[in-house]
C-alpha cells in the first residue's frame, strides 16, 4: 500500500487550534498528488481549524478529521476550473461556515462533505452508516438531483430540493450560502455565460435569501460580486473612486466621531466606534435610479456606534448613545427608524438615524448593542446564541420560527408539483421592505410591502383568508386589494359561503396567500369536473365508449390544456358537445369523421419580433462554436443587442433561438430557471451594420437650446438620431435618445460625449 505523508502534524494542529481545545488527532491523511498540493491544502486546513474557536467534545473532532479525509480522498484526482486541487473548496466552504457564518462542528463536517455524493463514488449510505442521518440529512439537501429525470426547469428543481431541506435543518441553506459565496469569489475559473448564469440565480434567490436570513455582509458580497460579472465596467469605476476617497472618508469620520467619543468616555460606557463604505451595488443603484452622480451621493458611508451592555439595558443605551449624537449633530426627523422597539421580520434590531456633519453632510448613524450586531452580521446562526438569553421579548425570539412556519405553509400547500411555481411562490417570503399592521386586539403582523388587505386575512389562517368577505381598515369599510401601510388596523370580516376568486391572484403578494387560492380554485375546479365528467359520460354511452379512454383526446381537439380544464368547462356550459357528431366509434375510442385529424396540443406560437436591425448586413453571431445561421436566430427587442456587448442565446419553445444582451431585464429570470435552453453566443467577424439603441439623459435643464446641443454633439460624431423624447420638472430633464450605431464602441463614444456638458448628471443605456 502507498505510503501518503501526513497531510498535518500533531506539532501544526496543536498550534491550529486553540490550546487545551481541540486539537484533532495526528493520523496519515489520504492525500495523493504532488507535494505542491499537499503543502496548499495542509495551510488551508489548518486555517480551517484555527478558525473553530469553540470547544469540541472527542466525536466533533473525530467527526472532523474523518469527514477531511474522506473528502481529501473522494476529491483527490479532481481540480477546480481556476487549477487548485477541488478540495480546497469544501475546506473554504467549511472554513466560512465557521468563521463567516457563525455555525458548529455538524455544519464543518457536512461542508467538508457537500460535494461528494454529487461528484464522487461516495454513497448517501456511506455518509449515513459513518457520520449519522443527521449529516446524511443535510449532505442530500445539498446534492442536486441526478437530472435523469424530465424537468421543465432543473435549476428550479434543485434550489426547490435545498429549500425543503431548509425546513427540516437551516443548516442546509446556511452552508449553501457559504457554497455559492466561495464559487462566486472564485468565478474567474469559469466561462463567461456560466458566470451569467451563476449571477442571476444568486441575484434571484441567494442574495434575497441572505437577506431574509439576517446575513446582511454576505447579501452585500452577494450583489457586489454578481454586479462584478454583469457590469464589470461599472463596478470598477465605481471601486476605483471609493479607493480615491478612501483617505478622505477616514478622516471626515474621526473629525465627526471625535466629540461623541468623548462624550461616551465621559459617561462611561463600554463601546466602539466603526465608519463603513456603502456597497459598491447600493451606489451604482442610487445613480442609477436617482439618476445623480457619484460625487453627488451624500451617503457614501455609515457610522456604526456599537454598546457593550447587557440585554435588559440595550434599548436605554442605544437610545441615551441617540441624545448624545443629536446634541452635536442635527438630525433628520424622517429618517429616523427604530427596529430596535420593532425589529425586522429577519431579526434586524438598530437604531438608524441621518443626522447633518461638520461641512453640511448627511450622515447616516447606526446604533446597537453588541447583541444586535451579531445578530446584524452572523444572521440566522447569531439568532440562535440568544435563544435563551433573558431580557429579550417573545417577539425579538421568534422572528426565525414564525418565517419557517411561513415556508412550511407554502411547501405544505404547493401541491402543483411544479418547482418554478413553487420557487416563485417562496421568492414572495424573501422581501426586502416590510410593513407593520396590527390586528382589532394589537397582534402586529410583520407582511412584505405591497401586500394586500387579502394578504392579510391568509396571514391570520388560510380559512379565514378563503372566506373573507371584506376588511375594515382603521375602522373604514376598504376593498380587499386595499394596499396595507404600515401602523394601519385591519380587521377581517367573513362569511362561511365565500369562497376564493380567481381575481383574488392578480393583487395578492404572499406566497402563503397565493397557494392557498390555487388550493380552493383547483378544489372547486375538482369538483366542477366531477359533474362535467357525468355529462360526458351520458354523451358516450350513445357511442359506446367511456371518458376514460377518450377524455385527454377530446380536451386537446377542443383546445383544453388538460383534461380537468375540459371536463370543468363542460359544466360551466363553455363546450359545445353537439360537435361530438363529428366522431364515429373505433369500438373503444372515437375517431373524426371528416379530416381524421386529431387536433394535437401545441404550445402558443410567439409572432417574431421585428428585424432591430436597421440596414446593413446582419452581423456573425458564433452560438456554441458554430455559426448563428444554423440556428435561426433573431436578436431580442426586449434589451436590444448591439455589436461588442456581452451576449447568450436563449432556446424557444416554437424553434429558434433569441440573441439577449447578458445585461437583458430577462436575462435573470432566463438564466436562473432554463439553464438547458441558454446557449453560449459570441459575435463573430465584424461587419458593418447599424443597431436600434436608446439611451437615457438627466441633468439640469438650463433652458432653451438644451434638445439642440444634445442633438448637434451627437450628430457631430457621424450617428443618426432614430428618436427623441424629452421631459422637464422642478429644474430638471429626462430625455430618451434612441441611436442607430454600429457597435459598442461607437455607443460608448456617445455617451461619454454627453456627459461632458457640465449640465448633465447622468448618461446611461437604456435596460
């Protein structure tokens, strides 16, 4: 047998870990490969060891070693797309969890073991018989499904199968997270299209996720990184001028900060006192939407003032810290939010206020405990550290418990077995903004913004939802669609012959909600068919065949999806039977007389969109390797692809494929849900061809001359003008430009020759 060196001496994992803790026992590790390798996997592992500062018990740290070296050994021949041996992944995975996260020795144990059912011989039975059902549990809630299945979308499928993991251990979603955040951190390695694809599914569901979970830093990662791979361009200028005012960020923070240190110091209490950046994502979302500069962003940055006192004393001090920065500094009544009296549905406690620095500056100031900070950066794994801490209120306790039960609702009444519905059902739970409305006896109930009186009544029970009749809203008589705001009373008014409308599902929001509705229609859709079901069989019999054999072939002639469809509107009188005369009888099924042609269900033919291209010749698209022609493709209208701009290609159901821009407002929901229709495209040779785009100009309206400056610049530059579009209000305009241009490049030149009038704040494409 193959002699292996130690992949870590006893000597290097006593000094890993901290002393008299958990210094795991020193056995030969089966890691083949070259001595390059092994000396790179034995420094991160030990970094993985020092990064576990809790005591283990002898099985946490047997479970550790052994889970490392069957993962060191099932991995071993494999290595990641950057060229590092593949297990440097779940040791980094592990090392997250831990350090990142904030989770235990089973989370470290199941990271190490994330992968290796899904790429290696290693069995779940295996992981079963030597680690226990627990890890077995959360090992197969991270594998993906084998795909040999049929699936209308497997992406949706196996971020479903994590998700229903979730409800049995969160340790399923926490060490995904940690998966997804390594990769996204190391996506260099991949191709460019699978980066798209990695991106969007994190921007739709990952990054929601962390944020709905309390994991506030990774969800910032999250965007940043996924910002990073779709608009490389932006993130970078933006990054270089946060790097440029760095140094000047500093120093306005210690001047702000000086006097309410002293203050503090003065009166005694334990604290510290930390300044952050904004993400780089909420930055370029602020120019973008509020369409202002970089310069012009008064909030670059938040001071965070963080107490050291005990649970029953934090709401006093973080309000007494409060006086202290209002007596320098004056605050902005508006922006004043307390969650720390009424926290987050995600457990989020702070106190946040804007208040105005020295030179006039806006400033935005956080202040918590050292508690609530925790909570704030470790998320779900800090929550459950302070289960059992006395001085916290049943409410700040239960924020986790009652957004699970809320997700064991919707998988509880998901019964279309469909996981794109059911994924967009849950994507519905992962709101950002809340609203707080309470309930005729002072119940809050914590529902995401936009949701509805009906939102509402489903939120108190599914039955009382289902039988809402209608809702008094502070004491006024509103119409269920009545969009809930925050502080308002609801009281619920029912009636037992009510019963869900189809209508219901165009304004409720909740996933909860939702399901609950398409539980009752289906049901009375069940129960119509039942009686429709009677009249056909009375039809038959006079043909002498039965509604088994023949019902699926009627629904598709008579245009019905399916056969519940069908059967349902026979009883709402929405069929005309009398046609059944142009079937004759085979002996068991029917046949049509005249044409012999069953009408077969086909999906709804999509009209193509009109050429985009103006003149020219069509430019060489290169889709999977081979030239665009062999797959007819077309460029989509939606985001309107110009020559240089990143693109893929997106199968249709009818044939042929869509050319989308990476940046395309599709692109995400494609690219997260039908990774099997998304082709890799590329723009071949370049040709001479004139593309439709429309870009977006703001700024200072100076007057007169502003629409003749705007078109003499660019008609300067030798591109023609397709459209023109201007609005004005307050001092201010909006113009939409729609250019023909040749590629990027000549887009490019465009904009930055606009945005060198020192009226205009903001030049941007138009998504």
């Amino acid at each position: 047998m193959e002699q292996h060196e130690p992949i870590i001496t006893a000597a290097e994992e006593m000094n890993a870990g901290t002393p008299g803790n958990h210094v795991l026992e020193a056995k030969d590790a089966a890691i083949p490969g070259e001595r390059e390798d092994q000396l790179v996997i034995r420094r991160a592992y030990r970094n993985l060891l020092k990064s576990i500062k809790t005591p283990l018990d002898k099985p946490d740290r047997e479970a550790i070693r052994a889970a490392f070296e069957l993962a060191a050994d099932s991995h071993h021949q494999q290595r990641r797309k950057t060229g590092e041996p593949y297990i440097m992944h779940p040791i980094e995975v592990a090392r997250i969890c831990v350090e990142e996260i904030g989770l235990g020795p089973t989370a470290v144990v199941c990271a190490l073991l994330h992968d290796v059912v899904e790429d290696t011989d290693v069995t779940l039975k295996d992981i079963h018989d030597r680690f226990g059902a627990r890890v077995s549990l959360i090992v197969d809630g991270l594998t993906k499904l084998d795909g040999l299945h049929d699936s209308e979308s497997p992406q949706a499928e196996n971020l479903s199968k994590v998700l229903r993991a979730m409800v049995s251990d969160v340790r399923v979603v926490l060490i995904k997270m940690a998966d997804r955040l390594h990769n996204l951190r190391t996506i260099k390695g991949m191709p460019h299209h699978k980066q798209l694809k990695i991106a969007a599914e994190t921007t739709t569901i990952y990054a929601p996720l962390a944020h709905r979970l309390g994991l506030y830093k990774i969800k910032s990662e999250f965007q940043d990184l996924c910002l990073k791979v779709t608009h490389p361009e932006e993130y970078h200028e933006i990054a270089d001028k946060l790097s440029q005012t760095k140094r000047a960020r500093e120093q306005y923070i210690r001047e702000f900060t000086a006097p309410i240190k002293e203050a503090l110091d003065e009166m005694g209490m334990r604290f510290r006192i930390a300044g952050r950046p904004k993400s780089i994502y909420s930055i370029r979302n602020k120019i973008k939407h509020k369409h202002v500069s970089f310069e012009d962003i008064y909030d670059l940055f938040a001071v965070r003032i963080i107490v050291d006192v005990p649970p029953e004393e934090e709401r006093l001090a973080c309000w007494q810290v409060y006086t202290f920065v209002t007596d320098f500094y004056k605050p902005i009544p508006e922006r004043l939010k307390d969650w720390i009296t009424s926290p987050k549905a995600n457990g989020y406690e702070s106190l946040h206020t804007t208040v105005i620095g020295p030179e006039g500056r806006f400033v935005e100031v956080q202040i918590r405990s050292e508690r609530m900070d925790d909570i704030a950066e470790r998320g779900f794994a800090a929550h459950w550290k302070y289960k059992g801490v006395k001085g916290l209120s049943k409410l700040k306790k239960d924020v986790f418990e009652n957004w699970l039960n809320q997700v064991r609702e919707t998988l509880e009444n998901n019964d279309t077995g469909s996981a794109v519905e059911f994924l967009a059902d849950f994507q519905s739970n992962l709101f950002a903004e809340e609203v707080h409305v309470f309930t005729p006896k002072g119940e809050m109930k914590i529902l995401p913004e936009g949701a509805t009186a009906l939102d509402f009544a489903f939120s108190i029970h599914s039955d009382i939802g289902c039988a809402c009749q209608s809702v008094k809203i502070n004491n006024k008589l509103e119409r269920l669609d009545y969009v809930l705001k925050s502080g308002d009373q609801v009281e619920v008014i029912t009636k037992k012959t009510q019963k869900p409308k189809e209508d219901w599902l165009q304004f409720v929001v909740t996933g909860k909600a939702k399901n609950r509705i398409r539980s009752a229609l289906r049901e009375e859709k069940r129960s119509q068919a039942e009686y429709g079901r009677e009249i056909l069989e009375r039809k038959l019999n006079a043909y002498k065949v039965s509604v088994e054999d023949n019902a699926d072939m009627l629904a598709r002639w008579y245009g019905y999806p399916n056969r519940l469809e069908f059967l349902s509107a026979i009883f709402l009188e929405q069929v005309d039977l009398s046609d059944l005369k142009r079937f004759r009888s085979d002996g068991t099924r029917l046949i049509e007389i005249e044409d012999k042609i069953i009408r077969q269900e086909t999906e709804p033919v999509v009209p193509d969109s009109p050429p985009r291209i103006k003149s020219g010749n069509k430019p060489e698209v290169i889709i999977n390797g081979e030239p665009g022609s062999y797959y007819q493709y077309s460029f989509a209208t939606c985001c309107n692809p110009v020559q240089g701009d990143a693109i893929f290609g997106f199968i249709l159901a009818q044939g042929g494929v869509k050319i989308h821009r990476a940046t395309c407002p599709n692109a995400t929901h494609l690219l997260a849900n039908y990774e099997h229709r998304i082709l890799k495209a590329g723009w071949g040779n370049t040709v001479k061809a004139d593309f439709l785009t429309n870009i977006v100009v703001t700024g200072i309206d100076s007057g007169p001359g502003v629409i003749h400056q705007l078109t003499d610049k660019i008609s300067s530059l030798g591109i023609n003008i397709r459209s023109f579009s201007i609005s004005g209000e307050s001092g201010y305009f909006e113009g939409r430009i729609g250019l023909i241009v040749s590629n990027t490049d000549q887009l490019n030149l465009a904009m930055k020759a606009l945005k060198s009038f020192d009226w205009v704040s903001n030049v941007t494409r138009e998504e």
